[in-house]
C-alpha cells in the first residue's frame, strides 16, 4: 500500500507492506521484493521515501560496512530476510530508523510468541539516507491500549428496585445455560449488568452542568489573559469560581452517596495515617510473636512442619513421583450447587475484578 502526500517542503511517499515470514520458499520472497523494487523506483527523485511493515528481519547489532544503511543498536541474529531488506535499503538509499537510537533490548521488541518466551525485533521504518536526523527518538511513558471492559456502576446495586430487577433478570437469562461454557455465561452476566445497572463514567461524573460551563469559560480565557492584561482579573475570578463551584459538587456527591468507606479513606490518604496491620503470630507454646523477623521464621517452621520435608534446598522431580491410589483429598466430582454458593459469599467485596471483569459483587447478586 502507497500513499503520497504533497507537502511544502518535499514530497512524502509511505509505503506500508508485509514481507513473507523467513520459512517462507525463495520464489515468495523473491516475488514480494521484486514487487516492492518496482513500486520503489516508480517513486519521484527528490522525494522522502518513508518503508515501513513487518519484513520478519532480524538486523542485529553488528553495522560493518553497513554503516549508511543502519545503526549499530539493533538486537537479534541476521537472518535471510535481514540480508535482503538491507540490499533493498542500498539499492534506494535508505536507513533502518529502529537501530539508529540506543534503548534497552526490552523496548527494542517489535513482536513477542503467543506463549511469551520469544521476542524479535521483525518490524522496521526505513527513510531515505538524506532526511535521516528527521526521524526522532521519542521517550514516552505510555503503553499500547489494551482492550478492557469498563467498570460497572456497581453503587446502583444498593437501590432495592434495581436489585430485584437484576436478580430476575439474571435468573430469566442463566438457568438455561446451565450446562454451557463459562465464556457464554460471562457474556449474558455481562451484558444484563450493563443494560441495568450501566457502566462507570470518568471521576468527573459528580460535576455539574453549570461546573462545566464555568470551566469551559476559563479555557478560552486563559490565551486571552496571556496576551492581555486586563483579562488576568477575570481569569483569576473564573478561577476561583470554578473551585467554589467544584468543592460545592463534590459536598452534594457525599450527602447523596453518604459512602463512609470512601470517606475514611480519603481521610487516611490526605492525613498519612493509614498503615499496615501487623497481624501476630503464635509460637508452639502460645506466645504472642510481634517481630517481622520472628513470624517469617514461624511461618518458615509452620510450612516445613505440614510439607514434612528436611531439605528445602532439593527441588524433587514431580514428575517421576507416582500418583497416589488411595484415597484422593481431592474430590473429582462437580460441586455441588449449595458449595457454590457458599464460596461466592464469602467472595470479599471492594476487590478489583479479575480477567474477566465480573466483580464479587456482582455475583452476589442473587445469593
């Protein structure tokens, strides 16, 4: 895919691919960089050539005698496809961005295995030689999005109306799907949740109407009172109303809400008063331990005592160790319905939510 954008200076030519993988036959790489040699040199002289896409490349560190084509901080070994994007890269005069600058090989990774354990560096932006210093080294802090599902509005579950109205909904929409996957019953629990009771808003949703519009007048006064003095006074009162207004939302939030959990721990957080419990521990002869370092080397004896093990240093092989034919302390059988239930009562409420997003509370619902 090419694209041409006509700009003031110079011409900008991208050109976006996706080169075959490296197990892929000769007569397929051959075909792909003799396609992608013919768009190259259809392009004009004098403009920037931008190359870009996953050519499965791995260009590694060494630069001798490649100096004009590529820095010297690229990470992996060289493979096929390495050595053919780089005759490409000397044919059209172009250099390899992602091993001009110096960063951790961690920030290097382009592309990391389904199962984790293998990472390269295979995508690539190359521009023309002369507009090299045009390519910036950007250290950010931020990360790729990741795709998850906003918080519920859990909060309305309080309302009896709201409650009675989920639970017979959730009842209606799950007992027919008793004996189906966890995934589908995740789905319709999801999706009950978000028609009833709906989803979270920003941290701002205790905002007025009438906050907003004073905060909106005080954005488009503040250019104007940095050009001019005699706008600085109003800015300055557009200022202190929007704080007026703001503290009065937030009293009305916690006189609607009357939600003492957060209250305390505002209160803990902005008077540095919170701290760790330090739960004691018991020694053999019933003595109370208080020390850090005391309770670890209990803890210690405890799990050595119920591992009956004397040598914590040997790791056997779990492997070759027989699986017992007596009796199993672990039932193989289905749950029953009423153990169910119990674990998902004494599931702990105020606890993030996990993978699949379904708090605790959620699950209670009904129990």
């Amino acid at each position: 895919m090419t694209a041409r954008f006509r700009c003031r200076a110079r011409h900008i030519n991208i050109i976006q691919c996706y080169a075959p993988t490296e197990d892929a036959k000769d007569d397929t790489k051959d075909d792909f960089y003799t396609a992608l040699t013919a768009t190259l040199s259809k392009t004009r002289q004098g403009d920037i050539n931008i190359l870009m896409g996953d050519f499965d490349a791995k260009v590694g560190p060494n630069n001798t005698g490649l100096r004009s084509v590529m820095g010297q901080h690229g990470t992996g070994t060289r493979n096929d496809n390495e050595e053919r994007l780089v005759e490409l890269c000397q044919l059209f005069q172009l250099v390899i961005g992602g091993t001009i600058f110096p960063h951790k090989d961690v920030h290097k990774y382009s592309w990391t295995s389904s199962s984790g354990s293998t990472r390269n560096q295979i995508d690539h932006i190359c521009i023309s030689r002369k507009w090299r210093h045009s390519l910036l080294d950007v250290d950010s802090d931020h990360e790729l999005p990741t795709p998850k599902s906003a918080p519920l509005n859990l909060l309305l579950l309080s309302a009896c109306t709201l409650r009675t109205r989920m639970t017979s909904t959730l009842r209606e929409q799950l007992i027919p799907l008793e004996e189906h996957p966890w995934e589908r019953t995740y789905s319709q629990l999801r999706t009950a949740a978000e028609k009833i009771i709906g989803l979270q808003r920003g941290r701002a949703d205790w905002i007025y109407e009438g906050t907003w519009d004073l905060i909106r007048r005080r954005s488009n006064q503040k250019p104007l009172a940095d050009q001019l003095t005699q706008n600085r006074d109003e800015y300055r009162e557009l200022c202190r109303a929007v704080k007026r207004a703001a503290r009065k939302d937030n009293r009305d939030l916690r006189q609607t809400q009357n939600n003492m959990r957060s209250l305390y721990q505002q209160i803990a957080r902005i008077t540095g008063t919170h701290h760790r419990r330090n739960q004691q521990v018991r020694i053999l002869e019933g003595n109370l331990l208080s020390n850090d370092d005391a309770q670890i080397r209990r803890w210690r004896q405890h799990f050595m005592g119920i591992s009956h093990t004397t040598s914590p240093n040997v790791a056997p092989d779990y492997r070759s160790i027989a699986p017992p034919s007596g009796n199993i302390r672990i039932p193989s059988t289905r749950p029953h319905v009423r153990e169910t239930v119990n674990a998902i009562k004494k599931l702990k409420r105020n606890r993030a939510a996990g993978e699949d997003n379904i708090p605790a509370k959620l699950l209670q619902v009904d129990t």
